[in-house]
C-alpha cells in the first residue's frame, strides 16, 4: 500500500480514526487502537499490531468458518448417518 500524498489526507485519515475511537469503550479502545492506523510518507511501514493472540470469548475469522463449516457441512451429513442407522 503506497502513502497518500497529500499531508492534509494524513491528518484527516488519523482525524477519523481518533473519532472511530471515540465509540468504544476505554478499555477496548486501548486494545483497537493498535490496530488502525495511517501510512505516511518516508515510514517502512505504518506501525499496526496485527498479528496478536484473539481474546478469549470473541469469535475470530478463523473461529467463525470453523463453527460455520461445522454446522454447514457436518450438521446434513450427521443427520443422514442417523437415519441410515
């Protein structure tokens, strides 16, 4: 991802951040903080913590197609084993 060009796109881009941040909770603003933020010019990169443990009880990306194939794919198949029976 390449930097925007415009100083001014910067600091409105960390402006609606801040607001986005305004939303949570202080304890969970804490947290989603690390996770957004804007790529500037002359940087390597722009500093976003993402590659963290999942807290314990959120349902990840991960988690969610795990449970969703489960019940999908493996929910018909059972039921159709136990008829068979």
């Amino acid at each position: 991802m390449t930097p925007p060009e415009n100083k001014n796109l910067v600091e409105e881009q960390k402006d609606l951040i801040k607001e986005v941040l305004q939303a949570y909770p202080e304890k969970s603003r804490k947290k989603r903080e690390k996770h957004l933020n804007v790529m500037e010019e002359g940087k390597s990169d722009c500093g976003v913590k993402s590659n963290v443990k999942s807290v314990p009880g959120v349902m990840t990306a991960r988690g969610c197609a795990y449970a969703g194939s489960k019940g999908v794919v493996w929910g018909p198949i059972k039921a159709f084993a136990m008829r068979l029976k």
